[in-house]
C-alpha cells in the first residue's frame, strides 16, 4: 500500500485550523534544525489560546477600540464638516491629479483636473449607494429658525443656496449631491445636448489655484439627452418603488418635486449640438426643443444656455431677436410637458454681455417669451490681472492664465456678478426671478447678492477648493450674520 504523506497545504490548513494540535513540520530544507520548528511552534499554540482570562480582557479592550476607531472613522469621514474635506482631500485630490488629462503613454503628464472631478464625483456616489453616503451630521442651525428660507416657484427651500451648471453634466450624480448638505437647496444640472457630444479635446480644465480660480472649455460634452432621461427616469422608477406609488403618480404629483427631495429643487439645463449652426435658427429651436421633450417632465426648472464662451456662435443666440424666438419656442413645449407640475423657464446669460443695452435686450427677451427666471452669469473670457496679484502665483498659472482658452470662474467674477445682479433686477422688476451665479466663497458674498435682488445664489468653482462641506459652511456664515454676528 502506498504511505500517505500530509501534502503541505494540508500541513498549512491543520496549522491554522487547529492552533494547539502538534503536527510534526515537514522540514523544506534539510539544514534547518528541528529545534527550531518546534520553538516557534510552541510559542504560536500560547498566542492561540483565546480562553485564557487575561486574554480574553485584552482582546476585549483592543476589539473596543478597533471597532471604536472604525464607528468613530466612518463618522468622522463620512461627515461634510469635517476639517479633512477641507484640508486634507482637496488639496491630496490636486497633488495627485496634477497632470493634463492627456495619458503619459501619449507624451502627456497623466490625469488632472478633469480626472479628478470625475473620481470625486464617482467617490460620492459609489459611497452615497452603498450606503455611506457623506452628509452633514449633527445639528443644523441655519435650519432651525427658519431665517434662510426663501420661497421659489411655489416651494419653500431652506435656505437660498444653490449648485450651478457643470458639477453633474451627465445627470448621474444627483441624489448624492443633494445628500451632501442640507443647504444646498437646487442642483442645476447639464449642460446636456439634444444629442451625445465629446466636447473639445483635452485638457480642457485648467487650475489657478493661488486665485482659487478655473479656466474650463469643455465645449458641452454630454451623454445626450435620450441617456440623461433614462438616467432621470430611473430616479423616478426608484422612488416609486419605494413609497409604492406609480411612475405617473410621482410625475403628478402636486407635492412631489422632480428633484425627489422635498422642499428642494432640480434644474436640468439644455443648450445646443456643436454641429448645429448658430445661424440656422430652425435648428437651434429644434435641438433646444428636442431637449424639452425629452427632458422637461424630469425638472422643476429648465435652463436655457445660451452663454457658454465654448461653443462658437452660442453667445450671438443672446441677441434680442434670437433669443426671444428661441425662448419663446422653448416655453411653449415647456408647457406641453408630460408632468402636472411644468418646468419652469429659465435662462443663463453671460458676464461679457455687460452693458446697458445687452441687459436691456436680454430682459426684454424675457419679458417678452414669459421666462420665469434669469441665472447671472457664467464664466467669463477676460483675463483680469489681478487673478495673477498674488505673489506665490506660478510660472504654470501665468501660462495657463494668458494661453489658455476658455471661461474664467471664481472669486475674481463676483463684483461683475453682483453689478448684472443690480442691473437685471431693476430692468426685470416682478417679472423674473434673478440667480446669482460667479464667485462665491462666503455667507457675506450670498448676502451682498440677495442685497442686489438675487433670491437664489449658486456656487461651483468654491466647492471645487473648499471641499464637501462648502454649502454647509456659506449656509452657518449667513445665518451668523442674519443673526447679527452672533
Ligand atoms: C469646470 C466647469 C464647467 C462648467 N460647465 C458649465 C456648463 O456646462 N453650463 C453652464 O451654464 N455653466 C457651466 N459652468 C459655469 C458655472 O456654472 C458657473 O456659472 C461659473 O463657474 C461661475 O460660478 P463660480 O465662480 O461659482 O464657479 C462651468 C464651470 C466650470 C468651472
């Protein structure tokens, strides 16, 4: 009969399955002597032996305080407050993708900007899903008194804060965006195209980081609007699913809003196909139509963009004429879409269209075609110099800042913002809504810009350098100076 001889992996699995059972090693090298072996044996069965009293305290004590630190890490991490969003993922989120979004292999020096927006936005939603979604925890005091809330399109948010265009363009980051703060009471999101577009090559986002600005010329990459409605439409399958209502129900309902949170409120915004020609107004209409239909019962509020600096020819749509036909085609199908509650009509404008004239053009636009709301601005295409003031600017910011082409945000956009704030409140009066959008970075810019006549003010390029917890942290500074400075 042929011996049976213990395989090693058999050797291992009595080994660690049966930690006091002495089985003879098989030597893998004749020259190490068999003391050894059962040396270092004897000593692994002790660290085995779990029964014993002072074992069983001290497993005790280090099982607490792993399960501690885990409890306290998951809190800590997963809160938006937390100083490490701040200090410590932002600027490692930079260090990391400090590249040109053009792979090395390709004589680039690998992800940047771009990547990084997108492996933060996928971080949120990969944890929003398995359900540690960031949030912030504990007591929200800008909430309680009730002082921030502002009332829009007949729903009462909380507060007047707002994510503008650009963070979420392909409508896939939603529900974790909203879960992040409490404060952030509308999520615009888009821009998103009649049909899918790659937008222009890369890079294509570009950092100041000592002016905590971006230049960006994205040139409107979209999914296209058929893969952001079944993206919205899912949502809606989702929730209700899960109150067990119908589809239909939740499309009209009076007291749901398409963003499925309540007393919060999604904007979905459109804009036009490159390939679609400025001057064909029959086919801008069409792609900003097309737009509507398929996406207008999956929004609260449309927004119509006719100022990105990155689409050729866009702009000139801001043109009186134009844009009241456009605008005016875009409220009618507005009208017709399939959910009780119609999207309102809103439109974006850009900061370089500054003077007296173009405001009085554009109002007129919007008096004329019923636009309910007017987002001033977007990124601008000047170059001011004192983005460059600082003197730790780099030699890399001043290049990108003079050869780069594209739309400038951050702070360096507020006094304008404000100034088109004013100058559109007085011409539009009680007939639009006026938004705030370019260069926010605390409670007392929101303040300055509800001051001009803003009722909602939006932020983007902030949360960029300032981390997760940037509208939470806007939210407690205005309600401190309502408060009086308390
Ligand atoms: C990377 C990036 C992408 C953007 N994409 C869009 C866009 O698709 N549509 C749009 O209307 N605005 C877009 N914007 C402009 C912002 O929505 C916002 O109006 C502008 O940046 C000014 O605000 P901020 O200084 O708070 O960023 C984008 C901005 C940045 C930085």
């Amino acid at each position: 009969m042929p011996s049976i001889r213990p395989s090693p992996s058999a050797s291992l699995i009595t080994r660690i399955t049966c930690p006091s059972f002495r089985v003879p090693l098989i030597p893998t090298t004749g020259t190490l002597p068999h003391r050894s072996h059962t040396r270092t044996r004897s000593v692994s069965t002790k660290a085995y032996n779990l029964n014993r009293p002072g074992n069983k305290a001290r497993n005790g004590v280090v099982g607490g305080i792993i399960v501690g630190a885990i409890g306290f890490s998951y809190l800590y991490f997963t809160d938006t407050r937390s100083a490490i969003h701040r200090y410590q993922v932002v600027p490692l989120l930079r260090w990391l993708y400090s590249g040109d979004d053009i792979p090395t292999e390709a004589g680039g020096k690998g992800p940047g900007a771009e990547k990084a927006h997108e492996v933060g936005l996928k971080a949120l939603r990969v944890l929003y899903d398995l359900g540690f979604g960031l949030r912030e925890r504990g007591t929200h005091e800008y909430l309680e008194s009730g002082e921030l809330g502002v009332e829009l399109f007949g729903h009462n948010l909380k507060t007047p804060l707002a994510i503008s265009a650009g963070l979420d363009k392909h409508a896939e980051c939603i529900d974790p965006l909203f879960n992040i703060s409490p404060a952030i009471s509308l999520l615009e999101i888009g821009c998103i195209t009649p049909l899918p577009q790659d937008g222009n090559p890369k890079p294509r986002m570009f950092r100041l980081p000592t002016s905590n600005s971006i230049i960006n010329r994205y040139g409107f990459n979209s999914v296209g609007a058929d893969t952001a409605a079944v993206r919205l439409r899912s949502r809606v399958r989702r929730y209700a699913l899960k109150h067990g209502l119908t589809e239909r129900e939740v499309l009209d309902s009076t007291e749901i809003p398409a963003s499925l949170w309540p007393n919060r409120l999604l904007a979905v915004q459109i804009g036009k196909n490159k390939a679609t020609a400025e001057t064909d107004m029959e086919a801008v209409k069409r792609d900003y139509i097309t737009c509507v239909e398929k996406l207008g019962r999956y929004a609260d509020i449309l927004v119509v963009n006719v100022s990105s600096p990155n689409t050729p020819g866009l702009r000139s749509l801001q043109k009186r004429e134009s844009l009241q036909e456009l605008l005016t085609a875009v409220v009618l199908t507005a009208q017709k879409a399939d959910r009780k509650v119609k999207p309102k009509v809103v439109v974006k404008v850009s900061p370089d269209s500054d003077g007296v004239e173009d405001i009085k053009d554009v109002s007129a636009a919007i008096k004329f075609a019923g636009v309910t709301g007017v987002i001033v601005a977007n990124t601008t295409v000047k170059r001011p110099l004192n983005v460059l003031a600082s003197p730790q600017v780099s030699e890399e910011e001043k290049r990108v800042f003079h050869k780069e082409i594209g739309g400038l945000s951050g702070p360096i956009l507020l006094p304008k913002m404000l100034e088109l704030v004013e100058g559109y409140s007085k011409e539009l009066g009680e007939n639009a809504v006026v938004f705030a959008s370019g260069g926010i970075t605390s409670g007392q810019d929101v303040q300055e810009a509800r001051k001009r006549g803003a009722k909602i003010v939006m932020g983007y390029t902030g949360m960029v350098y300032d981390g997760v917890g940037f509208f939470g942290r806007i939210a407690g500074e205005i309600k401190r100076i309502v408060d009086g400075g308390k």
